[in-house]
C-alpha cells in the first residue's frame, strides 16, 4: 500500500543531516541572504552578473573561467553601513588555468578553492566579497538556471525509499490551457495576421508531476512521446536538471535551506524516479517481445544474454543488470530457460547490498514482468 510522503514540523526536512547541521545552514544562509540584500543596488547586480557567467560556465564544463570582485561592498548586515573598498590588485581572478587541468581538476572544484582561498584573505573586503560571490552563483544556479514547476505531492509505494508516486488531486482540473506549466505551444501556420500561439494542454497523467514537459509515460507505463528516443532525452533532461541543483549544493551546502532548492528538488527528484523506473519497464517489454519473435524464428540456438535495463536510484541513471540465459552453444531455446534465469537472478538480487533497497525492489519487479512472461 502506498504511504503518504508527508512531513511535520518535527520532521527533519533534509535527509541525512543532523537537526544541529540544519539550523546551521538554516542560519548561515540567512546571514548571506541579509548581507546580500544589504549591499548598495550596483554592488548586487554586479555579482548577479558575475555570478551568471561564472554558473553558466561550471554547467557547460569550460576548462576555466575569469570573474571580477565589486570594487565595494558592505562587511555588515547594518543599515548604516559604509561600503569598503576591494583592493584593486584582488579584484581580477581566474579559475582553471593550465596547472588545474594537469592535476585533473574541473572547473567547480578549482573553483570552490579558489573561493575558499579569498574567503580566508586578512583584507575583509575580499572575503566578505568572495562569500557573496559564491552565495550569488549558488542563487543563480537554483533561481535562475533551472524552470520552475507545478505543486505536487508525491507518495511512496512498497519497497520505495524516495516518494515518486504523484497525487490525483480531486479537484483537478481536466485542462488548463491558461496556464504556462499546464500546455505546450504548439506551431502551425498562421493564416491571419498576428494571431497568437495555439496552447496544447499536457495529458492529465502528465499535469501531475512537477514539470509536465518531460513526463514520457503514464501511469499505467504507456509512451506519451514519440519514441523512445525522446523518452530518453526527458530523463536526461531530468539529470542535467539535478546536476545543476547538485553543482549548487557542492558549491556552497548551505543551499540546502533555501525553500526554493528543497521545492524543485523534491518536485524533479520524484519525477525522475517515476520515469526512470516507468522507462525500464518498457524496455523490458520490448526486450520480451524481441526474444519471442527470435524464437519464433529459430534465431536463438546458439545461446542467450540479456542486459536487463533498470533505475538506480542512488545513482540516478539508467543502468544495465547483465546476466547470462543460455550458454553459447548449439541448445535449442526452452521458455523455461528464462524463467529459470529469472529466479537464479532474484536470489542474487535479493540478497546484494550494493543496490539500496528500494532499487532491489524495483529489479526484482522487472525480472518478475520477464519470468511471467514467459511462464507457460
């Protein structure tokens, strides 16, 4: 039975921390955020542009990149505050040059160094201004980089460890073509001068997760795009859109505590697990269907290997569980062949911890769908 992924204000909303850990993020954000908004309206659009360019950067993987301190910036969360000035031979600074790419270091590392080196600098008005510059490019990664999704609420089947199950609200709308993250614009020729988009509504089982554009299958695992091909490129999309909340994380941890990072990644995380999972299952029927019309066809005498695909959830990428049906060799293909593949597997599975439970659980469940189907 499924279990409501609900929390309490006693809960700790960020799993694998201590409640001490939390409040202490909880309060150095804060104290960024007030610092921040403190500075004078120039100092803080220069570090958003600065801090655009430097994230845009670490997300395209460039090999180095250059970034300027304000010329100013307020030390204090005080109204009355004069700004200090930054020393002119600080200001200029690059990460990533030739001596980061010889020891194979990437651009986000070299660059949380460099920052942490400016951070402990004796002149205040450099550390102050690299804290806030790694405080603006975490924001902008979060804020900026990433869209922005619907409300949703996810529950947690059997055997799961992270929710991924989206709630059907009662009073669901059956379309909402009003609203940007309920349809798709759609192009077609235009025969009248100046008339708008065409607003495609997403399928209901889309409009219940948080970004309905990469929802490739329902809830019942039929495709909603194209190919298969296209499912593929949602989850990547899914990924990437992860690696950018994780890249902030790194950057600076206390990102944890702002609400907007814990709402997206609750909102894609869910996602990503639901469309993963819903894609191996897929492919596992496509896979069945292929042995089949193989042995229909006299074509697997000579042995049989399968790479049974899967979601690893810790991992968050599609993987392969490879093992062997029937050996090469001239031996006649037997049902049963798989369904005894398919058990021997289930014991390993069942008892091998390198995989977290719940994604356990969900191969099991594919190799279930495969020793089923072939079960006489």
């Amino acid at each position: 039975m499924a279990k409501q992924a609900q929390s309490t204000k006693s809960e700790n909303r960020y799993p694998g921390l201590e409640n001490d850990a939390v409040s202490q993020l909880k309060q150095e954000y804060l104290g960024y955020q007030e610092l921040f908004q403190a500075q004078p309206p120039l100092v803080q659009r220069f570090l958003e542009t600065q801090a655009s360019s430097v994230a845009e950067a670490i997300i395209q993987g460039l090999p180095q990149v250059r970034f300027t301190l304000p010329d100013r910036v307020v030390l204090q969360k005080d109204a009355e505050a004069k700004p200090a000035v930054v020393p002119n031979e600080s200001r200029e600074q690059m990460t990533g040059g030739l001596m980061d790419r010889l020891m194979r270091t990437d651009l986000r590392t070299a660059l949380r160094l460099r920052l942490s080196e400016l951070e402990q600098s004796s002149t205040r008005s450099v550390s102050v201004s690299a804290g806030l510059l790694r405080h603006a490019i975490a924001g902008h990664m979060v804020h900026n980089m990433l869209p922005a999704g619907r409300s949703v609420h996810y529950t947690a089947g059997e055997g799961e460890e992270i929710p991924n199950i989206p709630e059907k609200r009662k009073l669901e709308p059956e379309s909402a073509i009003t609203a940007s993250t309920d349809a798709i614009a759609a192009e077609e020729n235009r025969l009248e001068a100046g008339r708008g988009e065409l607003l495609v509504p997403y399928v209901e089982a889309a409009r219940r997760f948080y970004l309905p554009q990469w929802v490739a299958f329902d809830d019942e695992g039929h495709l909603l795009v194209g190919s298969v091909s296209e499912a593929e490129a949602d989850i990547a999309s899914m990924q990437r859109y992860l690696l950018v909340l994780h890249a902030a994380v790194g950057l600076t941890p206390y990102m944890v505590a702002d609400e907007e990072y814990q709402r997206k990644r609750y909102g894609i995380l869910g996602q990503l697990v639901n469309q993963g999972r819903a894609l191996a299952r897929y492919d596992v029927e496509e896979i069945i269907q292929t042995i089949q019309k193989r042995a229909t066809a006299h074509d697997l005498n000579r042995g049989l290997s399968l790479s049974l695909p899967y979601f690893n959830d810790q991992t968050l990428t599609m993987e392969s569980y490879n093992f062997e049906v029937i050996p090469a060799g001239r031996i006649m293909f037997v049902p049963a062949f798989v369904v005894r593949a398919a058990r021997e597997q289930e014991a390993k599975i069942a008892q091998d911890t390198r995989l977290s439970q719940s994604t356990r659980h969900h191969l099991l469940q594919l190799l279930n769908i495969l020793e089923k189907a072939f079960t006489k």
